[in-house]
C-alpha cells in the first residue's frame, strides 16, 4: 500500500473571496496560508479539485455561516467530508 497523505483544509468563507489554509495530517504537522480565492462556485470547485488531487484524503471545514451551506453542497457533492465549525463566543482576547 502506498503512502497516505492526509490533510485538512480551512475556509474562511466570505461573500466575494474566500481564505484557504492547509494543515497537513501528521502531528505537528505543517500549517500554511494556500491564499485567497473566488468564492464564486466555479472558482471554489477549481481549487476542491486541485487540492484533492494532490492528497489521497482530504478533509475540508469552514466556519458556520451564511455564505457556508453552498460551499459545503458542492464540496460533498464532490465526494469529500466537509465539517461546519462554530466560532466560540468570547473566545477572542479582549484588547
């Protein structure tokens, strides 16, 4: 059996252009900013597909919103895993 890269992909999900960053399996594994794309569903099944390609098992989560439920329909259309995640109220360090 081969190799298994798996990764997991964040997707700060935004109106005109969402942010995605790729995290690979492994503990301490690495974290980097892949870049910005166009959040329009033609842009979004581009980059699903390029990243999938690359990886024998992706998995791919955004932050619950109103602009996720049709990035989320066409990434598991797509056959992959796609998780919501809520941001946790007062979790961010008041300044």
């Amino acid at each position: 059996m081969g190799y298994i890269t798996d990764i997991f992909v964040g997707i700060d999900v935004a109106k005109v252009r969402n942010a995605i960053a790729i995290a690979d399996g492994a503990r301490g594994g690495e974290v980097r900013f892949l870049g910005e794309v166009d959040a329009s569903e033609e842009g979004m099944r581009r980059v699903v597909k390029r990243i999938a390609a690359k990886h024998s098992r992706v998995q791919f989560c955004y932050e619950a919103g109103p602009t996720g439920y049709g990035l989320h329909r066409l990434i598991t259309s797509l056959g992959h895993s796609c998780h919501r995640r809520c941001a946790v109220p007062g979790s961010q360090t008041s300044g």
